[in-house]
C-alpha cells in the first residue's frame, strides 16, 4: 500500500489519487492514498488486531518492525524492493500484519466509529479513572494514543524513582481493573462541546512485548515531548474499551 507519508515529490507524484499518468498506469485506479494511521484503522475499525511492519510517520520518518518474509515474500518492502539500496529508501509501502483477536489470546475489544476515531486523535488529553478493590475513586490527566481499537497510557519517569506498582493507578489497576477514559473538547461556545466516555479494562503491558513496543511508538509520534523520555524501559497502560458514550453539544 503506497504511504502518504513519505517524504519524496515523485514518489508521491506517482501514487496520488488518480496517478499521474497514462489511464492503464497501476495508480490510475487510487481513490485514497493512506497514512499508517488512517490504514491501520481500517482494519482495527473492522475488529482486527494491527502490527504495523513497515511504515513512515507523520515527520516522514520510516520505521521497520522485523517481520518473516517465510510467512510471504512482500516485494515492495525494505529488504526486497530493488530501489532501496545501500541504506537508501528508494520507494516504500505500508506494511502490517492484521489478526483478529482469538488468533493472539487477547479479549476482543469494542470497535471505534469512524468519528470516534477522529475525535481521539484531535484531542491531546483525557482524564482516567481507577477505583480501589473498596471502590475509592482516582482520578488523573493522561496523555493517550490509541492504535484504532485499544488506547496506551505511558508511565513516565517520576522524580522520586517509585516503582510503577506503587503508584496510585496502577495499584488499582491491579486490584480493579475495571476502568474509565473521559476525553473531551471544551469550547466557549457550548455548541461546541463534546466528550466521549469509554469504560473497559486495562492491563499493564510491559517492555519486550511487541504491543508494549507499539504503544511506546505511538505515543513517541504523537507526543515529541516522548522522544527524549526513557519510557521503552516502563510499562504501560493498555486499555481494552467496552463501552463507549458519546455526546457532542449540537446534538
């Protein structure tokens, strides 16, 4: 799949809506040319579990996860795609492997609609509550990204170096995970308000797996203040959505 990320004119020139060129060139036929975001949607969206493999970022910055050409060779990809040579991208694709939940053992999650979507990933914070086992309420601004299906919370490093299953939420994850996600936009004028209201689960995910590495990726990309922050080497929150409110002030 051809990436609207990467950051080269003629390559772009090639793979726009409609191609470039003569009406039997393989792009003519282009009705959207997707992000890694917008394409993993498509498929989380649809109840699919994503691994993106191969892929630019939203600073058209390309990121490789290792994947087993034994399970299907993908010509147009970093290793075999002859116009990448030399460490130089000649021509990249969207690359990613899509499972549906009982395939990898965890529990299917709600899916976003589209809107939902796209009012998750305009909004910069949230506020996640956690309750004791004796339901006493905690409640805290997060920074989130969510991968279309489930949402990640990092654990960023704490001035007085606790470690994580001391902190306030993760305790109560532990002995209750049943959690909420409030994300709203605030505006002077009330018509505009809105928020969405997701309850689910959450779990700690931790560092070597590969939805831990995934997590730490998305929340680098959408928050560059992550960059510099040792968070890879924390777990994170994952939360499994089961219900979603949704209301908007126009309604």
């Amino acid at each position: 799949m051809p990436d609207a990320n990467f950051p080269d004119p003629e390559y772009q020139r090639t793979v726009q809506i409609g191609g470039r060129g003569p009406r039997d060139h393989p792009a003519a036929d282009h009705q959207v040319v997707y992000d890694h975001q917008r394409f993993a949607d498509v498929f989380t969206s649809a109840g699919f579990e994503v691994d993106l493999l191969e892929y630019c970022d939203a600073y058209g910055r390309f990121h490789y996860n290792q994947w087993d050409p034994e399970s299907g060779v993908i010509y147009r990809s970093l290793r075999f795609d002859h116009r990448n040579q030399h460490g130089k991208l000649g021509s990249v694709s969207l690359i990613l492997d899509a499972r549906k939940p009982a395939a990898s053992g965890r529990p299917a999650t709600l899916a976003f609609t589209p809107q939902q979507l796209a009012f998750l990933h305009a909004q910069r914070a949230g506020r996640l509550a956690t309750a004791t086992r004796d339901g006493a309420p905690h409640v805290i601004p997060v920074c989130y990204a969510c991968d279309g299906a489930s949402l990640y919370i990092a654990l960023d490093t704490k001035p007085k170096r606790v470690p994580p299953e001391r902190l306030r939420r993760i305790r109560n994850i532990l002995e209750n995970p049943r959690v909420a996600l409030v994300i709203d936009h605030y505006s002077d004028d009330w018509s505009q308000l809105a928020y969405l209201l997701i309850r689910g689960t959450a779990a700690l995910i931790r560092p070597g797996e590969s939805e831990h590495r995934r997590a730490i990726a998305l929340l680098r990309e959408r928050y560059p203040q992550y960059q510099t922050m040792p968070i890879e080497q924390q777990p994170a929150i994952a939360i499994r959505p089961a219900a979603v409110v949704e209301w908007r002030g126009a309604d």
